[in-house]
C-alpha cells in the first residue's frame, strides 16, 4: 500500500465510522440537561491511549463554560496501565460510585484504588 493509499483509505474509514469513534466533540449539553453523569479515568502510565487526550478532552469541555464538576468528574491515576496493570493501582467502585451519584446525588469527591504490594494490599483515595 502507498502513502497516497493509505491516506486515502484512512480517511474514509474515519469518515465512514465517525458515528462509532468521534469521540472528540466536546458539547455535552444534551447529555448533561438529561440528568446524565460520568465518571472517566485514564491511567497515567497507558501505552495503548495517551492519558493527554483524555484530559484535553476534559478541558475541552470545561472551556465551553460549563460547570462540568456538576455531571463529570475525571481522575487521573498515577502508575495505571491501560485499564488495568501497572504499578499504581486499579480503581474499585466505579459503578457503585456512579450509580450512587445517579440516584442519591452523593457527589463523587474521589475514587478508592487498590495499589497490591508484595504482602497487601493498600487502599488510597484519587481526587478529580
């Protein structure tokens, strides 16, 4: 395949799946104004998805003017891979955490992440 080749078939994939994979769009309003909450978290140390894209899309957001706090919050985590995997441990609760905010609005101010070492297991709280 050549570069013009590829060029061309690239662009017409994106194009053709934009419904499924854009994902960069930062208005949430339709979402937010139905009462819909998120929770988004990127390990820092992902090989697969740099975590940079994802806190671009957060500020993205945020720039709109929105009070994204209200329905958003994003978490950073140190040492996670993609996922799961790494050094700095996997957050646990998520759905819990979520669905609490949901349907008591019991604002999430941190997510607990199990860090495993040799003979335990620590629990440390992350902050938006």
């Amino acid at each position: 395949m050549t570069m013009h080749q590829f060029n061309e078939t690239f662009h017409r994939a994106a194009a053709e799946y934009a419904s499924t994979i854009g994902t960069s769009n930062p208005d949430l309003d339709r979402f937010r104004d139905a009462g819909g909450k998120m929770i988004t978290f990127h390990g820092l140390m992902d090989d697969l998805c740099p975590s940079k894209g994802t806190e671009q899309y957060h500020n993205e957001v945020w720039k709109r003017g929105e009070n994204i706090h209200d329905f958003h919050k994003y978490y950073e985590v140190p040492g996670l891979g993609h996922c799961y995997g790494g050094h700095g441990g996997q957050p646990m609760g998520i759905f819990e955490t979520l669905l609490a905010w949901v349907e008591t609005d019991k604002i999430p101010e941190s997510l607990v992440i199990d860090v495993p070492r040799q003979t335990v297991t620590e629990k440390r709280a992350i902050c938006p």
